[in-house]
C-alpha cells in the first residue's frame, strides 16, 4: 500500500542478490529470487551467475555496492499496464561509472501482496544496450 515503503524493500532484496553475486556466493543471489526463470524461460544457475560476473569483471573492475551505488536514482521502476508487476531496473555501478550493465527484474505484486515480501524474477543481467 505504501509505494515508498515497498519500493525499499525491493532495493534491499536486490542488493542482498547483488551481495551474493558480488562475493560469489550464489545460494545467496539466488535465495532472493522467487523464480530462477529468466524472461527467456532459461534457468539462472550459479554457474551462470558466475558467468555473467567474469564478463562483467573483464569489463569492470568490480561491482560496486557503496552508498553511490545503492543511490536511488540508479533504480528505475516501471508499473506494467496491466497493473499486477513492475519492471525494475538497477544499475550497477562500476568504478569507471560507465554504468553500462543493468539488472533488470519482474516483481509479481499479486504475489508479493500474498508474502508480505516483494517477490522477484531475474528477467536479464547484462548489457545496458548493445553498443
């Protein structure tokens, strides 16, 4: 019911996944999410996860999770017209601050009502857009 409210916790979530692929954890980057379906229907495994870190390591230096990166205006949020998710998109932030990677999530609100916990689905890690 509180917009304000709900959308901090979805941040907290995504860092908690962004914690867990940052120090390679990956039962914790995955702990957060409700399905491990991305938008594609392929499964995120932790071998994926770690995939997708190495590439962006070879980009990046590392992942930054500091106060400028948890900012807020790195995180843009997008209601589906039908009303039942939202689209979010997190930056990651990168030493360089090219912010050219993003991880894009579907929060199911039906469901995350249900829970009393937003309720996410990795829909893409990677590339802001193609250059």
């Amino acid at each position: 019911r509180n917009e304000r409210v709900f959308t901090a916790a979805i941040r907290t979530r995504i860092f908690t996944f962004l914690r867990g692929l940052q120090s390679g954890d990956a039962e914790q980057a995955l702990g957060v999410l409700e399905t491990v379906d991305d938008a594609g229907g392929e499964a995120w495994t932790g071998e994926r996860l770690a995939g997708v870190l190495e590439a962006y390591l070879t980009e990046h230096q590392r992942l930054r999770l500091d106060p400028e990166a948890r900012n807020l205006r790195h995180t843009y949020v997008r209601p589906s017209e039908d009303r039942q998710s939202w689209n979010v998109q997190q930056m990651l932030v990168d030493p360089e601050e090219h912010n050219d990677w993003v991880a894009e999530l579907e929060v199911d609100l039906p469901r995350s009502r249900e829970s009393g916990a937003p309720v996410l689905r990795l829909l893409r890690l990677g590339l802001l857009a193609a250059r």
